[in-house]
C-alpha cells in the first residue's frame, strides 16, 4: 500500500558477471525455518513454498481428522522447479570437473517437490496437482483447485506456487531475451514501471503465495475468517505465439471468468493486473481489459504489484491474487508505484504511486498472462 519497492542490487557474488544487476530477492534466514540436514534436501524454492504454506495453515486455523485428509489436497504451480539446484550441479559438472552428482538431486530440481512436500508434511492425502505453465503457473492452480472443491472432488485444498530463479544462469538467459528492465541509476528499486511511458522491463522476483480454499458450508461451519470467495475461473491459450501476448486470448480468459462469477464489469472493483512492465505485455492488458469490459474498463482502478514486489515468475499469480484479496478485506486499493509518464497506450486507471484507502471493495480480478500464450484470470468476491 506504501508504493515501497523491495528491488535492489542483487546480493550474489555472481550479479558482478550480469548486464542487469536487480532483482526482488525474498529476505529470509534459511536457517530461522529448517535444520542443516533439511536444507541439504529442499531447494530454495521449496523453502519458499514450506514457508507460505505454513503461514496460510496456520492462518486458517486448519485441524483436520485423520478421515479427512483423503478429501484434502495440494495444487501448486511454478516455472522451472529446482533453479538452484540446477545451476550449482552444472558447475560442478561442467566447471568444476565432478564425476558425480548427489543422489538428492533429482528431488530437488524436479517441478513437483513443493506439492509433494507440502502434502507429506500436512498428511493431504487427496489430489496432489502441479502446474507449470510459465508466469500463469500458480494461479492456475488456484483455479484447478477451486473446481476440485467446486466438483466435489476435495473438500479442502492447499493452493498457490514458489519460483526462486535468481540464479546465474538463469539471470543471464532473462539478459539475452531482452526484457529486463534497465537499471534506474539514481534509484534502483524504481527500476520497474509498469504501464509507465518510460518503463524498460520487468525485473525478476522470488517468492512464495499459498491460499487455503474449502467449500463454503465447511468454512463457515469450522468459524473460519474468509477473505473471499472465488467465484469465477478463466483459462485460455492466445494460439498465436510463444513469447507475444494476445489481447484476444487475455480478453476471452476475462469474460471467461466474469461469465461463470455470473458477473457483469461494471460489479469488479478492483483488478490487480499482470502488469509486467514490458511494452509489449502493458499495452496488450489494456487491450485486453478494454475488450472485456468495454467503457467500464475506464472506471475500476487497476494496479500491478510487481512496480514493487518485481515478476515471480510461477508465483506471481498466486501472491497476486493473495494482494487482490487484501483489497477485499482492508478496503483499499494498492498503487502501481513509479509511474512516472501517462502512456497513451495505457490509458486506464492505474491508481499511480499512492494507494487509495476507505473504498468498498466488493469483487476482485486478478489476471496473469504467461509466455507460450496461457492466460488465467481469477474473480473473488466479499462474502
């Protein structure tokens, strides 16, 4: 809500190897949360997703009977798995000459240790789902798991993503698609702006969101506090291309999603946007919004949270969507921050630099739009 930025230098020996040397690192103590032996086996981001998982468990105040854990399950989605692991393996292999690797390392890089991990630790013996489609992966999974519990198929679901890409490697493959946002000399954590006329990239970020979802009669039944209710769930592919966003796909994943929350535009509130920071990406979304809401598009604020918080990746959708929900509970609005210069290709409301407070915010979109062409938008509502 303040607009503060939490991207900086990068704090890796290797960023001195880097043309771009800014990131939103997540700033953790590994050591404050797991045991010497337990981090020789979790990659980071499985650290991240342990974490979130574990704050969202204990903030529903979940206490599940024995028999009720073949009804409870875990979807979780991220990009490319174990990104640390993978990077520290090739330079033992390739550079450092070793002629072995560690038996722990299949594990550790593979997409669905979080969800499985996760799923031990609870006991969640229902379904255990992972998707990994790129910067969409963590809110598809919310919305597989929201028609899991909508279909009767579980009755309770651990939902969201991780992604910790903020590794040599993977750093200097971002380099060379030429996305990321060019370093601001003066202030480097306002390095991203997203919708801005003068923005120059996205910047990578790491994290964690979990949500905890269970049908409604449950969670009223249980005395939980819910922070919303999905309502509406939209998943298109664009089938157009690998790396440019379509505004006809986007648009559909909206009307999508609006169709099944039996909702009009003119009922959202607020829409936290993908909002990347890239030309190509901002002026699509506002396409894309325009086409679905028609002249509504210019009356529901709409703001990105990766100005500050940079691109999770695979996580983005998840701890998006967590913001989208605190709009719905704490009344406000959170602002794009460093938007400097009106684009006239961005030409809606992006509530610039200061979040606006005292509104009452009753339904929420959150959307996320990854390369290869999927789109995912998620509707809650107050209840």
């Amino acid at each position: 809500m303040s607009g503060r930025s939490g991207i900086k230098r990068i704090s890796a020996d290797f960023a001195e190897g880097l043309s771009v040397r800014i990131a939103a690192e997540a700033a953790f103590d590994p050591l404050e949360h797991f045991s010497k032996k337990q981090l020789n086996i979790y990659d980071r981001n499985v650290q991240l997703s342990l974490i979130a998982a574990s704050s969202a468990w204990k903030d529903a105040g979940v206490e599940l009977a024995e028999s009720e854990k073949d009804t409870a399950g875990v979807c979780f989605g991220t990009g490319l798995g174990g990104a640390h692991a993978l990077d520290d393996i090739y330079l033992n292999l390739y550079k450092q000459g070793a002629s072995r690797v560690s038996p722990l390392f299949i594990t550790k890089i593979m997409c669905n240790a979080p969800a499985s991990y996760i799923s031990i630790k609870y006991g969640l013996s229902g379904p255990c789902l992972t998707y990994s489609n790129a910067c969409a992966s963590s809110a598809l999974a919310i919305g597989e798991a929201y028609r899991q519990i909508k279909y009767g198929l579980a009755d309770l679901m651990l939902a969201g993503g991780a992604e910790s890409v903020i590794t040599y490697g993977s750093c200097k493959a971002w380099e060379s698609l030429g996305v990321l946002a060019k370093e601001d000399a003066e202030n480097p954590s306002s390095s991203c702006r997203p919708f801005s006329k003068d923005r120059t990239g996205m910047v990578l970020g790491e994290g964690s969101g979990m949500v905890v979802l269970e049908n409604m009669e449950r969670a009223k039944k249980r005395g939980a506090y819910i922070y919303g209710e999905i309502s509406g769930y939209g998943s298109t592919a664009d089938a157009n291309h690998i790396t440019s966003p379509s505004p006809d796909g986007q648009a559909r994943a909206i009307k999508q999603a609006l169709q099944e929350a039996s909702m009009t535009a003119d009922m959202i509130d607020y829409i936290n946007a993908h909002g990347t920071a890239t030309f190509a990406n901002d002026s699509s979304e506002t396409q894309a919004i325009k086409k679905a809401f028609g002249a509504q598009a210019f009356n529901v604020p709409v703001s990105s949270s990766k100005s500050m918080i940079g691109h999770l990746m695979g996580a983005a959708g998840a701890v998006e969507f967590a913001v989208a929900l605190l709009a719905i509970r704490n009344k406000a609005v959170p602002p794009t921050a460093n938007l400097r210069q009106p684009d006239p290709d961005c030409d809606l409301d992006y509530v610039p630099n200061e979040g606006r407070t005292g509104i009452d915010v009753r339904a929420v979109m959150s959307n996320s739009f990854a390369f290869g062409g999927t789109n995912a938008v998620l509707i809650a509502r107050a209840v």
